[in-house]
C-alpha cells in the first residue's frame, strides 16, 4: 500500500465530508457549494488514484482509465478553484476570467485524452513511477505536470491575496492552504517537469529519482492545504467542545441544588426527570439542558423563598444560604411558610453569567453541608 497516497486520499476524504455536512445545512450558499464541489473533485481523483495502485487496499480496476479520470478531475479542480479565490480577491470581470480557466482546463484534458489514448499501457499500470522513457506516457505527465505547476503556483498567489483581505482566522487559514499548494508546486511539480522535459528531449534524467521523492512531498503538500482549508472547522469544533465539557461540568454541578428543590417542589420540573445513571450518558444538547436546570432551580428558590427568614433570603453570602436553605427546605415538608416571596442567593453582578456563577455556589455549598 502507499502511505503517501493514501494519506492524499483521507485528507481529501475527510475534507469533503465536513463540506458537504456543512452544505446541508446552509444549502443556499454559493461560495460553500463551489468550495464543496473542489473538495468532493479532489476526493474523487484520489479515489481513482488510489484504485488504480497496484499496493491500494482498494479492489483493483479493469484497465487504467482511472488514471485519466484523476488528472482531469484534479484540472477542473484547480479551474473551479482559481475562479472563486479570483472572485474573492477581486470581483471584476470574474465571469470572464472564468470562462478562460474553464477553457485552460478544457484543453488541458483535451491533451491529457489525446496522449492517453495514444499511449502504449503497460500491464504494471499507467502511474509516473511506471512512465519509463516512452514518448506518450512522459508527454501525458508533462502536460498534467505544467498545468498542476501553473495551477499550485496561481493558487498559493490568490491565496495570499485574499488571505491579505480576510479576517484574521480566515487570514491563516488561507496561508495555510496556500503553503500547501506552494509544497505541491515547487516539491513535485515544477521536479517532475524537468525530469519529464529532460526524458523527451535529451533522453536522460536532468533530476533524478522524481519517481520516488516528489510523491512524499505531495502528500505533504495536499495534507497542508486541506488542513488550510479545515482549519476555522476544526478550530469551531474545539471550541464547542470545550464548551460542551465546561456546560456538562456545570449540569452535574447544579444536580445537588436541583434535586434537593424538586423533591420539595415536584411542579417545577419542565420535563419529565431523567434518572441520574442516564444523565451521565447525556450527550446531545448539553447547554439547552443546563440552562433548564438553572431555570428550575430558580423556580424552586422562588417557591422556597416563603419559608426563609426575611433578613436570611436576602442573604447574599450563598456559603451561608447554603445551611439556611437547608432549613427552609425542611420547613417546606412541613408546610409551614413564614414570610412572603424574598430573592433567595441575588447575584452580586447584572446577567445571566452572574446569576449562573450564584447558582453553582449555592449548589456546590449545599452538597458541602
């Protein structure tokens, strides 16, 4: 099996299934629909590249039409590519400037057909390691080659550039990528050429080992760019899991407070109760579930508020409402009320963050007690 291919191929994987999650749900959105459909092209061309390796874990394909259909999957690319980092960078006559890369990328596949056809191919496969020194072979790699290096180098340009107008976290991630495309361009591409140009015209090698060096190098290129192009999702996504552990933390937190007043004051509950064993396996919805809780918990303080000492509901220490509101919970069970509605544990500060800080002391002083 290669390795560099096939970390090509679940980098791509792996890019276009996040784009195309994130186009069903905002399908309207033409940049993410273009973005989506580059991503999905290069997953596509992987796929056929990984298909056609003799070493793939991949089931192998009747002839080596796949490789074809890579190098033009990966030209239309580079085409839809160009044209929308074009329209970021400058949205002028973009319609024009696409239909000439459209047109670029036509011919190119037009000329990648024509050698493919032409050429002899072996029965070891149709891959640049396998090329050798015949004509059609190095003239089919020459052609993919001089358009990948002019399409690497125009995109890690544009990417710069609309790096230079984006926001700083689109700004690295646009760098990113086009450091990527920078690697592929002048660590297999711009090498490959001279080796191919050399073969074709002085039938020896000006660069030696193309064969084996470059492929590593575009791995690594490839791997860049998707991880440029992944980068403000991954970054999202650590974030909301940090969220999701701080609101989780927060949830079991409030648990002592909780069940304390909804023993007391059963209507207070907005949903049915979920036992304890099965909130431990709660995944989904954390925050909605913690902001319940909170909302249930000032229910009960309002509903226990008439069994407080005036001077003690209005008590803004929460270590020490914590012994009180033990008290009064007792009372409760009595059904004995001794004054009218208080604000029991008022936050110190305006906001909900302030009155959730209050709640929590309260909480953890309660199960202290």
């Amino acid at each position: 099996m290669n390795l560099p291919n096939l970390a090509m191929w679940g980098a791509a994987a792996g890019a276009s299934g996040w784009k195309i999650s994130q186009l069903v749900r905002v399908p309207f959105d033409r940049g993410l629909r273009v973005i989506t459909a580059c991503t999905f092209l290069v997953f596509v061309a992987l796929t056929a590249q990984l298909a056609t390796d003799p070493g793939s874990a991949l089931p192998a394909t009747s002839g080596q039409l796949p490789k074809l259909f890579q190098n033009v999957m990966l030209t239309f690319f580079f085409a839809l590519l160009i044209v929308l980092l074009e329209s970021i960078v400058d949205s002028r006559d973009v319609a024009s400037r696409g239909l000439i890369e459209i047109a670029i990328a036509l011919a190119v596949g037009c000329g990648l057909a024509a050698t493919f056809v032409l050429a002899d191919k072996p029965s070891g496969g149709f891959s640049y390691e396998a090329a050798g020194s015949a004509t059609m072979p190095l003239l089919f790699y020459l052609i993919g080659n001089v358009y990948m290096a002019y399409a690497t180098a125009r995109g890690a340009t544009l990417t710069w550039r609309a790096g230079g107008q984006a926001q700083s976290r689109v700004r690295l991630s646009l760098r990113v990528a086009g450091a990527g495309l920078a690697v592929c361009c002048l660590g297999t591409h711009l090498p490959r050429i001279a080796s191919t140009a050399s073969r074709l015209v002085l039938q020896q090698d000006a660069v030696p080992g193309t064969s084996v060096w470059t492929t590593p190098l575009l791995a690594l290129g490839i791997s860049i760019f998707f991880f440029g192009v992944g980068y403000p999702g991954v970054r999202a996504g650590i974030v909301k899991l940090r969220l999701w552990f701080v609101d989780r933390k927060h949830y079991r937190q409030l648990r002592p407070l909780w069940a304390a007043l909804c023993h007391a004051f059963p209507d207070i509950t907005l949903l049915r109760k979920t036992p304890q064993a099965r909130e431990a396996l709660r995944v989904r919805h954390m925050r909605l579930h913690f902001y319940r809780r909170a909302i249930e918990c000032r229910d009960g303080l309002v509903c226990l508020s008439p069994y407080l000492e005036p001077d003690e509901a209005t008590n803004v220490a929460s270590t020490l409402s914590a012994e009180r509101l033990r008290e009064a919970l007792l009372r409760s069970t009595e059904g004995e009320p001794t004054a009218a509605v208080h604000v029991v544990a008022r936050p110190a500060d305006p906001g909900m963050d302030a009155d959730l800080r209050e709640l929590l002391a309260l909480s953890r002083g309660l199960r202290a007690h």
